[in-house]
C-alpha cells in the first residue's frame, strides 16, 4: 500500500523568498487557491498594473484601493 501524501507538508517544504510584508497569508494557503484557480481553466482574466503601487499597498493605500476596485468592481459585477 502507498502511504498518504501530504500535500501541505509538501508545500511547506517550499522556500518562502516573500518580503516580510507579502506575508500576510500563508505561503501554502497562497499556493493552493493558486492551483485551484489555475485548475478551474477560466479564461475571463486580466492582469493590471497600478503605477507606483506594490502589491500588498493595493490592501491599504487609498488612491491605490480605489483603483483596484474600479476593476474589480465591474469584473465581479459580470462574473458573480
């Protein structure tokens, strides 16, 4: 018999190479909704840049929160 596999223990083998402020979530939780979002296969997808943001300022920088929610919005609007 094949013993169980892990898979978090697997995905917590993975080095984490995140700044200390993109860790506001599990790696292995980010790595999993990142699989199960690759694996649905929707093709209504967009990647944006804001000037001037990093990633994690799109959480709490007001100009920077309004302009991902100005796509957001409309997306959510469409798909949900």
């Amino acid at each position: 018999m094949t013993p169980a596999i892990d898979l978090a223990s697997c995905l917590a083998t993975i080095p984490d190479r995140r700044r200390a402020e993109g860790k506001m979530y599990s790696q292995v939780g980010v790595i999993v909704f990142s699989i199960v979002a690759m694996l649905t296969g929707t093709s209504d997808k967009a990647m944006f840049e804001i000037d001037g943001a990093r990633h994690i300022e799109t959480y709490w920088v007001p100009e920077y929160v309004d302009a991902t929610m100005d796509k957001l919005t409309p997306f959510f609007a469409r798909t949900l």
